[in-house]
C-alpha cells in the first residue's frame, strides 16, 4: 500500500513504525505536521495515498484529511485512555501494565474507533526509555496490525462506546502536579516524579536561584544530606538530597525566560557553571551491591569482559568519548578473550553532542574536538587485535554511534533498535571510520547508497545488509542476559583463539593496502571544511535541531519529505 505518515517529529518511535511498514512491501513518504496543516494537504494531494498513519503527533490533523481518508493514531495507552500525558500518568501512578492503541481519527481527540492495541509489561526505568522499548515494541506490532486488517478490508473497528471499552481521560500533566517536595517527598516518589518527565518536559525546579528543568533520576545508596541540597558531582551529574535519601540528575534544562543563551537540555554541571561541591567519582568496577548513578561501567565474569556506558539521548560530548576511551583501554587490561560493549537496554549511541556543541563558546572548535574525541574512541576498537569485540545494540544508534558499534568485530542487535548509518541530514560528510567499515561490512555501492539515502534501517534489514551479524528477538529487559549468554558461549568456542589470529591478520594486511590513517586524514578534511565554514548547512541545522526551531530546517533525521513549496525530495 501507499502509505502517509504524518509526524510532530520524525522520533525514534517514527523512524521505526516507517522503517517497518517499509520492510514489510508498503510504500512509505511522510509529512512534517511542524510545517502545518497546508503541508498535510499537499502531501495527501501528491502521493495519493490509501491510509495515514500518525505514529507521533502532538497537534490535531486536520478536519477535512480525516474526513476524506483513514487517519490512524498511535496512542500510547490502552485501550480508552485519553489525554496527551498518557506514559506520564502511567509511571507516576505506578501501573505494571500499559498498553499502546491505534485509533481512528475524529473530532474528539483519542475517541475514535479502534483498529488494534497491544498490552506491554512497564520496567521500573524513565519515561524516555520505555517509550522507546516496551511501548514501541508494542506500537510497532499494533500498526502493523492495524495496516493489515485495514489492508484486508473485512475488519470492524471496536468503537469506544462498546462497553468493553473503560474510558478515562485525563488532562496534561502539568508543573504543578509534577512538583517535588523536597522536604517531604521520598526518594521513591523524587525518581517517579522525574522518571515521569526525563525526556520532556522535565520537572521545573529551582536550583542555586535559577529557574530549570531536571531531566532524569537515579537513585544514590551513600551520600546524605539536607533535603533539597546539593550534595555533589560526578562526570556532569549532580546529586541532590532527599527525605531520605538522595537522587543523581545528569542533566538540567534552563527556562527560556531565564535569558540563558542556551535553553536546552545538556549536563548539569555545564547549566549550573563553576560551584562549590566536591566530585564523587566511584570505580569502573563498582561492587555490585552499590546502588549509585555512573553512565559508564566495567565488570568482568570469567573470560568474558563487559564495558557498558549509558549516556542520556545517546549522544556523547568530548569529555564522554575520552572517559569511554579510557575505560576502553582500562577493558583492555584485563585478560579476557572476549570484550562486549553496550549490552544495556536503550540507545547505544548517536555519535557527537550536539547539545554540548550548541552551547559551547565556540561550536565549529568544540565539534572538531568531539569528532576527534569519537575518532579516538573508535580507532581503539578498530586497532584491538588480541580479543574479539562485541558490540551489542540493545537500543537505537545513528551516525558515528553507528559506526562505533562497526568497528567491532561482531554486531548484536536487539530487534527492535533502529539503526542511521548515515550524517547527510545534518549536512555532515561524516568521519569515524566510515570510509573503511561501513563498504567493508556491506559493500561500496551498498555503503554509497545508505549514505546518499539517509533512511532509517530496521534491526532486521540491518542484519540482512550485513550491518549486523545476530538479530536478538527479546524484550529490553532481557537484551542484557541474552547478550551475557552469547558472550559466554562465544568465548567458550573451540576456534575462538583461531579466529583472534585470522582478525589480526587480517588488520595488518588491510593497513598494508590502505592504513587507518588514510582514511581519517581524508574524512577529517571534508569534515574541518564543514565545521570552521561559518555559511555550511551543518550550522542551521545543528541549532535548529536543538533548540527545537518549530520554522527551522526540516527535521534532519526525517525520511523523504513532501514540502509544501517543493518537489518529492528523496
């Protein structure tokens, strides 16, 4: 079928629905609501198509598309759930269960007919999270459901006025009911507070006589204090007190009114500028009683070693690169056949920071030296020959977190992470090796085709591509385990040492042909042009993605748009 997604933004839970429903036969254009309602019409008028689908969207269709075509919604809640805070509502009152919906378009928001929904398990994790794993693994099956049986035509959607259906509305979740007590509230009730929030819109507080939003919370078994008091830093996070206990916040968001130059999501401690308290670091190989925040961590069991790192969105600043980088060669010392990295549930990463550049004194200075930072980071795993690396996927990646993940000797990915191995739509040509391991893993005309395209992958077409070399059909919570067994399986092979020696070689005769060097000299060129080249597109694009521009640049990980002025612009 033509099919038209209509998106606030083309988010995580988008680039999936579009990369699926693409794997599956349909085709698949999409419109930017951003642009506004005339953008929905004219994509309509010029692709034709027989259903649309809105898997994300913040803003009502218009009345005339859903008149005139079937509009399907993707609404994260069961089945009569109603309001736009439907996850917020969920993690906050605790709810085991959840579910995703897809609804017919209509005049009341989330009343209409329902084509398919899907029940999912909550974990105990930040609304980001689990919006991007157990309730899109869900969304995904319901769209696909619901295309199915509107694709067979012999389907009757459930109204919501059948009584088996409980309705519940409930209204945006607001500041005020998102508040924290500090002096009152349990550190349960801090982390749901923020957990209900850590993505968008975060939970508004004050700190240090400033206006800002918290994103994200971690609990902290050690450090003690008054309640509402900043206790300490750690790697950009700080740790404030609670009732009873206390929590880590990594990252802050100024308030637009407050006149910071930067109003937008990035490390806490960048937000609060020079302070008094002192840094807690903890090891690499934390005991595994602690129960305390670090984004990146060693453990070993037996031959096998795992460095697993978790850095809010995905993206990772200078300072994060060099700390895994040192972490890295940290793994390296210990003697273990086998290295996996990642392992964890959500992204694995998005290559630069581009909050971090955004804010920095001089943004074309500081991408240069975040991009190096990755290049550092990346040659490592590329230059290991005495062990086989292991990355595992357990959530998205794009850019250069993409070709980090292709710098190890093998790819594990869980099936339901969305891979862009692509930086186009940033106006970047792109560096971190991908000269060298992205036609070494698909081909040339194959690595040519993913970079001119910049197109979402699947986790199965990815695996199909060669992009990835184990496809891993579990559940978030259990990507961890899975990737344990694997590891372990894998190190206890019997060509194992056999297949070291072959990678080895294998690296000195491709140095031979063309060293590693060569290939970052030449990526580093095009990318030094773009990045201290005041006019590049990459500027534009980098601040309105960040700052969220609602008349900036089109969306830069979005698919083939259809814009209002223009042609079909794949």
């Amino acid at each position: 079928m033509d099919i038209l997604l209509v998106v606030s933004a083309f988010n995580s839970l988008a680039q999936r629905v579009y990369a699926e429903l693409s794997d599956r036969g349909h085709r698949v254009d999409a419109v930017l609501a951003s642009h506004g309602a005339d953008a929905v019409r004219t994509a309509i008028a010029r692709t034709h198509p027989e259903l649309v689908v809105a898997p994300m969207l913040r803003t009502a269709l218009p009345e005339d598309v859903w008149q005139r075509h079937t509009c399907l919604v993707v609404h994260p809640g069961p089945p009569g759930d109603r309001g736009p805070s439907s996850l917020d509502w969920a993690i906050t009152d605790q709810a085991a269960r959840w579910g995703v919906t897809v609804l017919q378009a209509e005049a009341a928001m989330d009343a209409g007919d329902i084509w398919a929904s899907m029940p999912f398990d909550t974990s105990d994790v930040g609304k980001s999270d689990l919006y991007r794993n157990e309730a899109a693994d869900a969304a995904a099956a319901a769209v696909l459901l619901a295309v199915r049986r509107y694709e067979e035509g012999s389907f009757k959607p459930l109204s919501q006025n059948d009584p088996s259906v409980r309705v519940m509305w409930r209204d945006v979740m607001r500041q005020s009911q998102r508040r924290i007590d500090w002096d009152n509230d349990s550190t349960a009730t801090v982390l749901r507070r923020l957990r209900a929030a850590d993505s968008r819109p975060g939970v508004l507080d004050e700190l240090q006589g400033r206006e800002v939003f918290l994103h994200g919370g971690h609990p902290e078994d050690r450090l003690r204090g008054r309640p509402g008091e900043l206790l300490a830093t750690r790697v950009g996070a700080v740790c404030r007190a609670t009732r009873d206990g206390a929590v880590w916040i990594p990252e802050l968001r100024p308030r637009k009114s407050s006149g910071d130059p930067a109003p937008f999501k990035r490390p806490a401690t960048s937000v609060l500028g020079p302070c008094s308290l002192p840094e807690a670091p903890v090891p690499l190989e934390l005991p595994p009683e602690r129960r305390t925040w670090t984004d990146i961590r060693y453990r070993r069991d037996g031959d096998v070693g795992f460095l697993t790192f978790s850095f809010p969105g995905g993206a990772m600043s200078t300072d994060q690169c060099r700390r895994l980088l040192a972490a890295y060669r940290h793994a390296l010392a210990r003697p273990t056949p086998v290295l996996v990295l990642g392992g964890t549930r959500d992204f694995f990463s998005n290559g630069i920071h581009l909050n971090v550049i955004e804010a920095a004194p001089d943004p074309a200075a500081e991408s240069w030296a975040n991009l190096n930072a990755m290049n550092d980071l990346v040659e490592a795993v590329l230059r290991t020959t005495d062990r086989l690396v292991v990355a595992a996927l357990g959530g998205n990646a794009a850019a250069g977190g993409v070709m980090l993940a292709l710098a190890a000797d093998e790819v594990w990915c869980r099936g339901g992470a969305v891979l862009n191995p692509h930086y186009r739509r940033m106006g970047l040509y792109g560096s971190e090796y991908w000269t060298y391991s992205l036609p070494r893993r698909v081909g040339a005309r194959t690595a040519e085709r993913l970079t001119a395209e910049a197109l979402p992958v699947s986790a199965a077409t990815a695996h199909g591509l060669g992009l990835v070399d184990r496809l891993l059909p579990v559940p978030a919570p259990k990507f961890a385990d899975e990737t344990a067994r694997m590891a372990a399986d894998l190190a206890a092979a019997p060509d194992l040492t056999r297949r070291i020696e072959a990678k080895a070689a294998a690296r000195a005769r491709e140095e031979a042909v063309r060293p590693l060097a060569d290939h970052r000299r030449a990526e580093l060129a095009r990318m030094h042009d773009i990045f201290f080249d005041p006019a590049a597109p990459y500027h534009a694009l980098r601040s309105a993605f960040v700052r969220k521009a609602p008349s900036g640049p089109a969306d830069p990980l979005a698919p083939p748009v259809l814009h209002p002025a223009g042609g079909h612009a794949r």
